[in-house]
C-alpha cells in the first residue's frame, strides 16, 4: 500500500509537468515545417512537438491530451496508433518493440484519466505497471487530432467509406450522397467500418441522399442543433443517450419528418480516424516504425 501514493504522484505530477507546453524547445523544431524530419533518433517530445506544429493554436491551455505514462524525453523505438491503449494492445505493443502509443480516448476509464480513486484498484494496478515496467511512453491524441484541419477522425472516416467526394465544402458534417436505400448505406458503412451491428430509429427502405455525420460523442443538444441546421435523410452518428436524440427522431418521424437516425458506436465511428493517422505521419518521421493496431469493440451480440 505504500506505494499507491507514489503513483498517485507521479501520474498527477507527470500530467501537470508535460503536458505539452516543456515540449516545444526541442532542438529539431527548426525542420518541423518541412515534409519530413531526417534524423537519427527522436524523444517522445520531439515526436509530440512535430505533431503540434501542424494543430492550429497548439499547444493547447487546457487539453487531455497528456502523457499518460513514460516521458518526453525518453528515445523512441517505434510508434503505435489506436483508438484505446487497452492491457492487449500495451502487450502488442512491448511484442512489437515499440515503446510510444498515441491513443485518441482515455487510458485510465475517465475523461481526464484522473487515478486517484483507482490508487488500490487492481485492474488500473495492473495497466499502470505494465506500462511503467516495460517503459511505455502513452499520449491521449483526442483534442488535438479533432482540432486539426481538417478534422483527423473525420478524415480518416471518410477515407475508409469512400465518401471523400460527397462532402458539403460550406459544412464538412454534411455528405451528398447518391440515392441509396438506408439497408444499403447500412451495409456499407458496417463493411467499411468493420461494424458489426447497428442500432436505428427509421425506416430502412427509405431512400437517403443528405448525410449528417457525426462520429463519436458530440452530446445530444449537438446533434440535435445539427440536425435542424442540415436537415438530413439521414444521421450517422457514434452514440447517443437514449433519452436525447433517438427521442428528438422519433418525433421527428411522428411530425411527418423522414428522416433515420443510425447509432454505429462510439469506438468503430471513430476507429478509422487513428488508422488513417498512421499514414498521415509516416511520410513525417519515415525512419520511425509506425503502425495501428486495433483496440476493437468490447462488445458482443447475443
């Protein structure tokens, strides 16, 4: 039990002192501007200071993307993407000899990946220490990547649907599709997302053709000012509470409204965005192995 303060410390400590602003003096930040950065080795500050340079207005006052584990200084010998930095894809990670991920959500079950009520837990034990033992620098990339512009996850997504020609160039959540059934898009977007199942409110032979895509968690009230302003056939979103915009779409479709609403899920509406920074930052640090392994959906479907 002695040592649970320690940790404590050292996570809240490390979070203040990172963060991001002690990164950018790094010696190499004279190359940052150009396409690549040809050097021998480069510290987990330096890689995070590479990647500001191309965030508007970064770094940030108050973000959560911090270092999680490890520190900026520390050499790097290979860089993981993922949406999740979950104990199976820290394990892939130390088999890969890689010793940097770059995770969009939390690391320690909360948004701020705040860890003193978890200090005796042994589940958060267990992932604190198999980071630290095995040197694992961990950077939460979720504020910074959504700031980048275009927006990181959006355009990963977008790649991976094939929807890159359909975007409304006055408004990057609306898509202008052709007309298809909503089982179509349905299908599609499972095959390209690596969905397995959906949730929906509408109807699925209805035909859609204005697209509202708003991947991840945007919160209820957002969706809904969304929707009003774009005024689609049909919404893709990553979650919802139940009692928000699922309810909003019911009466929608009660007043005569036809519009569906699809719920993909939180995790694989986003998941195609930390895939497509892998091939964002290669061409960046291309003496650095850099490759996505997949944290996957937690859920099965009985």
């Amino acid at each position: 039990m002695h040592k649970a303060p320690g940790r404590r410390q050292f996570l809240a400590t490390f979070t203040k002192a990172v963060g991001t602003s002690m990164l950018m003096n790094a010696p190499f930040l004279s190359q940052a501007g150009s396409p690549e950065v040809r050097q021998a080795s480069f510290t987990v500050g330096q890689v995070m200071d590479l990647i500001l340079k191309t965030i508007p207005n970064a770094p940030f006052p108050k973000t959560v993307d911090t270092l999680k584990s490890g520190n900026a200084a520390q050499k790097v010998t290979g860089i993981v993407s993922t949406m999740f930095g979950t104990i199976e894809v820290i394990e892939k990670t130390i088999a890969a000899g890689a010793n940097f991920i770059i995770a969009h959500e939390p690391t320690f079950y909360n948004h701020a990946d705040e860890t003193d009520w978890l200090s005796n837990d042994p589940v958060f034990r267990y992932k604190h220490e198999l980071l630290t033992k095995n040197g694992i620098a961990l950077w939460r990339f979720h504020d910074y990547w959504h700031s980048h512009r275009p927006d990181g996850i959006r355009t990963g997504m977008l790649s991976a649907l094939g929807w890159e020609n359909y975007v409304d160039p006055q408004n990057p959540q609306v898509l202008t599709i052709p007309a298809t059934s909503l089982t179509q898009l349905i299908a599609h977007a499972k095959q390209k997302l690596g969905i397995k199942q959906v949730r929906v409110v509408g109807d699925t032979a209805q035909s859609c053709k204005r697209v509202l895509l708003l991947p991840g968690a945007a919160g209820g009230r957002n969706q809904i000012i969304a929707i009003e302003k774009a005024k689609p056939d049909v919404v893709l979103c990553g979650e919802a509470s139940e009692w928000e915009t699922p309810e909003y779409i019911r009466d929608a479709r009660r007043q005569g409204q036809k519009i569906s609403l699809v719920v993909l899920g939180h995790i694989m509406s986003e998941a195609a965005g930390m895939e497509w920074l892998v091939s964002w930052l290669k061409p960046k640090l291309p003496d650095l192995k850099i490759s996505y392994i997949p944290s996957g959906n937690p859920f099965s479907y009985e």
